[in-house]
C-alpha cells in the first residue's frame, strides 16, 4: 500500500481572528507536500473547490500544483479533482492542463476528476438547474474524450449534448509514452463499481470506518477485472483518505487529537457535501459535532474512524487498510493542529511507517502507464 496526503486550503475558524489565516493556510500546506516529499510519500492531491468558505479555499489548484511541480522531486501531484464539466472547466482546457502539468512534473501528474459533491458549490454554474443527478450526464460524456484528446495527432473534435469542439490539435501532448494515469473522486459505494468498469482509479473521500469500506473495495475489485477502459490503461487503484495524527508516545497523540478541533472538519463536510450519505444523527449545520475530549478520540481510534498514536500503533492501522484491499492510504492532515506537530506527523509516519509497508521504490501507476 502506497501514501498521500490530501490539502484543499482548509482555514476552518481561524479566519474569525487572523486577517491571513487564508494566506497562511495555503502557505503551510504547501510545507506539508514539500515535506512529504522529503519523506518518501508517493502522492499529493489537491482539491478544487469552489464558495466554500472556511472547508476549502484551493479553487485555482492547477496554479498551485505547478508551483508544486517546482518544489517537490519526486512525489506524484494529482489533482483532487479537476472538474471537467463544461460549465465549470471546459474540457479541452482540462486536458491541456493536464498535458501541461504532466510535461513539467516529469510524469509525476495523476488525474482526478470528478462531478463535485455539493450543490452550493456546483450548482453555482448551472443557473436554473437545481438536482446534482444532471451532472452526471456531462461527467459520463466527457470523460471518454480526455485520452483521444491526448493521443489523436489531430483530435477529431465532439458533438455533446453539453459541449462541442471541430476537430482541432489539442496542445501539448503528454509527456512521454501514453498519458497520466485518471481517477474518479467517488463519494459514493456505486460509484466505485462505475469507476472500476470505466478502467478508472478511485479517489475515496467517503467517510466511513474500515470495517464499513471493505465490501466496497472489495467490489470495486471485482468489477475492474473486467474493465473497458476509457484510457489507455487501466488504473487498477483505490485511494482512501482518512485523518493521521502521529506522536513518539501515545498519550501525546491523544493530546494534539483533543486539542485540534477535529469535529468542526466533518461539520463542515456535511455543510456543503449533500451528495454523501449523512450518517444517522450527525446535526444539521449550523450545529456542529460537540468537542471531543480523550475517551471520545480513543473511541475513534477503536472505531478505525481514525489514525493515531505513536508509530508503532499507526503502522498497525495502517495495516488494516492494507488488509481491507486499500493501495494507497492518503491522510487529510487535522486541520486545526498546529504546524510543527503536522511536520511531526509527516516526519514520523515517513520514518517509521512507510518503510514498513511500501516497500515497491515505483508508483503503482507508473507500472500501469508503462505497460499501456
């Protein structure tokens, strides 16, 4: 099993008191991937999100993955997602983005797309449509074009419903053999299976507990064997994300935890994302979930609700999404943890963690874009 870390530019409340919380924010998380790098991590994504004030102020995530391009050696960058509706990004900018980023990474470039996951934010672009399912259809019509966009000397041009291009040369060309390798942001166990037929990796931002998942992975599994891809390979993945905090001793872990502010992340997320199955009694914004206090985050840690301790207990969860068929464990890092202690639990979980578990020097996926 592979490492990510995921940043989408969180500023939670820390912009109630600070003037450049949102400049801080996106500062410090560009140390974390830099950091990460440094420590053997294989991927970082990115978010694109857009009006959602305190959960995500990364809108412009290509600039900022191009930055990270520069500053970073050898992780992988994705994007988490671009969002390849013609509405929000027309399709041909999207696929010459992508081409861009994969020339000045090096091949480091992974594609994430996806529809979006919350009506406030998507909607936005569509004026008079008020049902997230019609995203849908110009998710499934586009998605298909990116590799002939990429491969065709000359793409031949599209005809959409939603979009529509004459034949053009669609510049540049990826870098090198074949193109990145392309997931889907699911938020949803059907759209695993989707993915898996499309030949498409899985970007897993559902919230749920090991034990909750490994049907779904399991099923995604299943269904990719028999894949028809929309590529050029098939990305035979799934990425799941989950919060990491990582200390030398226990009951350290257990402080940073407490004193983060965890609850007001998942808060959020059910705030703007109202495309994810609400779990039973989670309060409706603007209540939020009550603080948690020790016994609470040791019960969370029980759950596999989340990741923490000190090393040895974290390569044992980690572990456990291995075991449930998880290839890559990619940690939202606690947002209302104070800087030194995230770098702490970048460097930790790089030092003693990893080494335990992916042990393969390539990418998963640059295995797959090799042999395509």
């Amino acid at each position: 099993m592979e490492f990510g870390l995921f940043v989408q530019g969180y500023v939670g409340k820390r912009g109630e008191s600070d003037p450049l919380a949102e400049h801080k924010a996106l500062m410090e998380e560009t140390e974390y991937v830099i950091q990460a790098d440094k420590s053997g991590f294989k991927y970082a994504w990115a978010s694109e999100h857009h009006f959602l004030e305190e959960y995500s102020h990364l809108s412009a995530n290509d600039v900022y993955l191009g930055y990270l391009a520069h500053a970073t050696d050898r992780i992988h960058l994705g994007s988490g997602i671009f969002n390849p509706l013609a509405q929000v990004n027309h399709p041909v900018k999207v696929a010459e983005k992508v081409a861009m980023l994969d020339h000045l990474t090096g091949n480091r470039f992974e594609f994430g797309s996806g529809r979006g996951a919350g009506s406030h934010e998507i909607l936005g672009f569509l004026p008079g449509i008020t049902d997230m399912n019609h995203t849908k259809e110009i998710w499934e019509e586009t998605i298909a074009e990116f590799p002939k966009m990429w491969l065709q000397d000359e793409y031949a041009g599209f005809q959409g419903k939603h979009w529509q291009l004459p034949p053009r040369k669609i510049l540049p060309k990826p870098y090198g053999k074949s193109h990145p390798a392309m997931w889907y942001a699911a938020g949803s166990p059907p759209s695993y299976a989707m993915a898996a037929k499309k030949g498409l990796g899985v970007l897993g931002f559902s919230i749920q507990k090991v034990s909750d998942m490994e049907w779904v992975l399991e099923q995604y599994k299943t269904a990719v064997v028999n894949a028809e891809p929309v590529g050029d390979f098939v990305n035979d993945n799934v990425m799941v994300t989950t919060t990491a905090i990582c200390a030398p001793t226990h009951d350290e872990a257990i402080r940073i935890a407490v004193e983060g502010e965890l609850h007001y992340l998942p808060s959020l997320v059910f705030r703007y994302h109202d495309t994810f199955p609400r779990p039973e009694g989670f309060p409706a914004w603007p209540e939020t979930l009550p603080e948690y206090n020790a016994e609470f985050v040791e019960l969370l840690i029980e759950e596999e609700l989340l990741i923490c301790g000190d090393p040895d207990e974290v390569t044992r969860q980690c572990k456990r999404w291995e075991q449930a068929g998880a290839d890559q464990l990619s940690f939202g890092l606690p947002v209302g943890v104070p800087k030194e202690q995230t770098l702490q639990t970048i460097r930790l979980i790089g030092e003693h963690v990893i080494p335990r578990i992916d042990t393969d020097p390539v990418h998963r996926t640059t295995r797959f874009r090799q042999g395509a």
